[in-house]
C-alpha cells in the first residue's frame, strides 16, 4: 500500500518498510511517529502506517476568563535564534510561534506552516505557509517572513545563533549565510530550502526552541524583543522584568490564527534556582503551574494537593570535560574521571533513582538511531593508573555547577566517587545568574540538555567542530564526517550502524559523563485544564483554561 504525505506525495519507501517493525514496540512505534511526520506524513497517517488509530483527546467545554500563575525564571528576552535556555522560549511563544511543532504525542505538526514536502533524498524541502495569519500589528504573515527568518538562522557571524549549526547544509562556508539559492520564495505562500547535502533534521530543527519566528522588520526596529514584541502568537507581551515577573495578556485585536486564549492572562514568577522557596509559594497558593518539578521535591508538591504531570524524555545533564583546556587536553585524563565514576550511583543520588542510567556517549535509548554497546564499568585501578601514566596523579580537579538541587547533588556524587578512587577534587557551585553567562567556557561543569527528537540532532550541536554549543570544544574530523553521513541518512537501520560508531567515538575519547536520562515532571493546579506536559518543556498555553 502506497501512503501519501499531506500534499498528497508518495512517503518515502523507507518509512514503510520501518513501519512494518515500529508497531510491535512502543518505544519504537513512537520514534517512527517522529521520523514519518518530520517527512511530511501527517499524524493520522503516521498512525495508519502502524495500522493503529490516531489517538483521540478528551474533550471538554472550556471556560474564559482568569490569570494562570506559573512558576518559572524570567530571564532576558534575547533573540530567538541565540536561546540557550528553555525559560527564555517560554516567555516568547506566548506571543511568538514555530513554523512546526514537536507535540506531546512525539510526531511533528505544522504551526506557521500548513504543512511540507521533502523529496526523497532529503535534500528539497518545499514549505507551505498556513493561510490566515496575522502579526499583532495587522501585518499578515507571508514567505518573506519565513524567508528573513531563515536567513538569519544561517548567519554564522551572529554571535551564540545556534541555528546556523542545525542548518549547515544551506550556508556557504566561504561567507559564513546562506548559499545563493538555498532558499527561495515560490510565492507568498510558498518556500523551498534547496540543501548542498542531504539533512533529514531540518524540520525536527525547525521546533527547537530557539526557532521561533519573528516579524521581518525585527532588525529595522531594534532588534529587541522585550522594546517590540510582534507576534503571531494567543498573547501579547504586558510587562517583563528580568529575574522577578513577566505578565502576557489575551491578544486584543482576537486575529490569533488559532482562535482566541481562553485565559484573560498570564503570569511568571521567578522564585530562583531553590526549590523550597517555590515550595513554600505553592504552600501559600500563589502558584498555578510550574515549568518542571525536581525528582527530590515531587512527593512534597503532591502533598499539597498539586496534580504531578509526567512524561518520558530524552532529557539529561552533561558532566563535560574541555578537551581545549588543561588537564583535559589529554584524553587519558578524560578517560580517567569517566573510569572513577558508577553512573547508576549518581543516578540515585542525583534524582533519587527517576530516570534510566546513561552511557557516556549522549544518545538516549528513545532516539530512533539509539545503538546498544557494551556496557561501561566503573574501574577505579584503570582511572589511577590512567593519570599515573598522564602524569596528573596528584592533580587537584574542580567540578563546577549551578546552584540547583538536582545539579549540585549529582555533581556531588560524581566528586565524591572520584575521591573514592583516590583522586584530589573539589567542588565549586555558582549561582545560576553567573553560571549561564559563561557556560561553554569552564573546563569541566554539569549542564542540562533538552531532548531533541533524533539523535543525530543531539550529536551536530553539542559534539561537531566549532558549532557555538559545543561546551566541550570537541573537535574530531573523523566524527564530523561519520555524523555528516548519518544526517545524510534517512533509512533508520542504516543510519543505526553509523550512529553505533559515534556514540563509541565519544566514549572512547572520555569526553563527557552523561549519568543518567530524566523523565520530565512538573506539576499543576488541578482547576487548570487543557495543559500536557511537554518532554522539552514547552510551555504552550494558547488553549488551556481554569475552571471557574
């Protein structure tokens, strides 16, 4: 049986051939309801493919009216495309949107595109823009706002644009911006991206929060989001204070392409990095929602009556090691610290056991080109006799983080099994405010990474050459080019195989103890309907209410 994409083409024949095994697995049925959206099938038919029934939402009578509270820090309203961190997205897809979005079910769904076509090879993309759309200012939303946005994710000139490393294979290396052709305007409702090379990532890329689309007079106005905050988007931007409050509110003029906000508005609060002080906020009623629920502190928010929201995820935290700074230069140093640490240890000190042990290489068993290796060990004889040889025995290492529960425990149980192994280490912790301005630069810190849905996605921003989220400043031509040719490759099994030797490679060069893969909590008052917690922590709050 032929199946069609959402412009009527025929789907890729990989995608049927993977289909006939994805619906025996949960695990895989999911990650091919990723792959076969992302190549322009829409939901419903992903589904059929699987010969399962889309699945079917509870629908309720929604009320209008009120302010929803939420949790969150309220951090500077930078330019999209430099976003490094998810509150920051937060905030702006309150009035900003995606041209895709990544949902709760794991597939990908048009936001500001209607919907796309990809050949074959992946190397053509043709985007078709969804009708109807208006900016807040009356503007109506056309392929030259796509085009702008588009261009500006592939400048790499742009200081922190980490779009231009997902959208590598339309930028001219010689000029640093798009390639003459890469991206054209059809008409008014039409773009086609035309890529130097095969990129099967380029629509889950596109619903990373860093790639919300603004209005094209953004750099003619100012560039400053906070100062003029045109959007597409249920809600327009009230008033915004770093590190305290931010308020959005019902858009006025009711031209939301989605409908119109049931809710009057929207609050954030900052209460910082300590839990408490948000448990304590919750205790005394002041909070609706939060962003995400620490693993330590989940039993005390369902205490209070709050309804905890959960969802499996490929999300982690990173203990990653510089390789361009002393002492890690030297790969038997590296190979040391990852040898002295059990990551099932820090997995149950860390988050208190919630979450699956992970493997040192940064690829979750929940991306559809997960391969399984041996499992690693912790060796303490191998780590001592490693930095004897490197000539570091007696070296003092420092383990940096964020002043965070999760953060500052799971540092500390990686420190104290270093020390176990009889290595010197200390520990330093920074306040969040100072940590995030400096965060690819400390030569070894824990961070937290977002699930991307593939994980060859995952491998082009954090691992590849000179890519401005490369915290580790890894840099290995072999492994660029092994990556270069599994971004290249549709075919799942296929791309497996390749993906099997780079998740080796990065074990192998000890770049980086990543312990433990998260399930995403946050929780909510039970009065808030319409609310799915997302496994990136997308906070998308167009169509939820509260109950009157």
């Amino acid at each position: 049986m032929t199946f069609m994409d959402r412009n009527g083409r025929p789907l890729p024949d990989h995608l049927t051939r993977t289909a006939m095994a994805g619906g025996r697995d949960p695990m895989t049925r999911r990650e091919f309801l990723a792959t076969a959206t992302a190549f322009g099938a829409s939901t419903a038919t992903a589904y059929a493919m699987l010969g399962l029934p889309a699945p079917a939402l509870a629908q309720e009578t929604p009320v209008k009216g009120g302010t929803l509270r939420v949790g969150m820090q309220v951090m500077d309203l930078k330019d999209p495309r430099t976003a490094d961190w998810s509150q920051i997205a937060n905030l702006a897809r309150q009035f900003l949107e995606p041209l895709v979005k990544y949902t709760q079910d794991f597939t990908f769904e048009g936001k500001l595109l209607e919907s796309w076509e990809v050949n074959a090879d992946a190397t053509q993309y043709t985007l078709r823009i969804r009708p109807g759309v208006t900016w807040n200012n009356g503007d109506a939303f056309n392929a030259d706002d796509v085009v702008f946005n588009i261009n500006r994710w592939c400048d790499k000139s742009a200081e922190g644009n980490s779009m231009a490393s997902r959208f590598s294979a339309m930028i001219d290396e010689a000029t640093g911006k798009a390639r003459d052709g890469a991206i054209v305007k059809v008409d008014d409702m039409t773009v086609q991206l035309n890529l130097a090379t095969p990129d099967i990532a380029v629509i889950p890329n596109m619903a990373d929060y860093p790639a919300l689309i603004v209005h094209r007079s953004y750099e003619e106005t100012g560039s400053n989001l906070a100062a003029n905050p045109i959007g597409t988007g249920p809600f327009e931007l009230e008033f915004h204070e770093v590190g305290n409050k931010a308020r959005v509110v019902r858009r006025k003029d009711g031209k939301w392409w989605g409908g119109e906000a049931h809710l009057d508005a929207i609050e954030f609060t900052d209460y910082g990095n300590d839990p408490v002080i948000e448990l304590n906020a919750w205790a005394s009623g002041e909070v609706d929602l939060n962003q995400q629920s620490g693993e330590n502190f989940l039993d005390s928010l369902d205490a209070l009556g709050a309804t905890r929201n959960t969802i499996a995820t490929a999300n982690t935290v990173v203990a990653r090691m510089n390789v361009a700074q002393e002492p890690y230069t030297d790969k038997r140093v590296r190979q040391a610290i990852q040898a002295a640490v059990d990551n099932a240890l820090v997995l149950e000190l860390g988050i208190s056991g919630l979450g699956t042990v992970g493997e040192n290489h940064h690829v979750s068993p929940i991306h559809p080109e997960y391969a399984e290796l041996p499992k690693q060990t912790r060796d303490p004889a191998k780590a001592k006799a490693l930095l004897e040889e490197a000539g570091k025995a007696d070296f003092e290492f420092d383990l940096i983080s964020i002043d965070q529960d999760y953060h500052q425990a799971s540092c500390d149980a990686i420190a104290a099994q270093v020390r176990d192994a009889g290595i010197a280490m200390k520990r330093t912790v920074i306040p969040g405010a100072t940590f995030w301005n400096d965060w690819t630069k400390y030569p070894f810190s824990m961070t937290n990474w977002n699930m991307r849905p593939l994980g060859v996605q995952v491998l082009a921003l954090a691992y590849r050459s000179g890519e401005p989220w490369n915290e580790s400043a890894y840099a290995n031509p072999d492994f660029d080019a092994k990556l270069a040719q599994a971004l290249a490759t549709a075919d799942v099994e296929a791309r497996r195989a390749i993906m099997a030797e780079l998740q080796a490679m990065l074990q192998g060069d000890g770049v980086l103890i990543q312990p433990y893969w998260q399930n995403v909590y946050s929780h909510s008052n039970p009065k808030l309907k319409g609310y799915r917690i997302h496994q990136t922590f997308e906070m998308d709050l167009g169509a939820v209410w509260l109950e009157a």
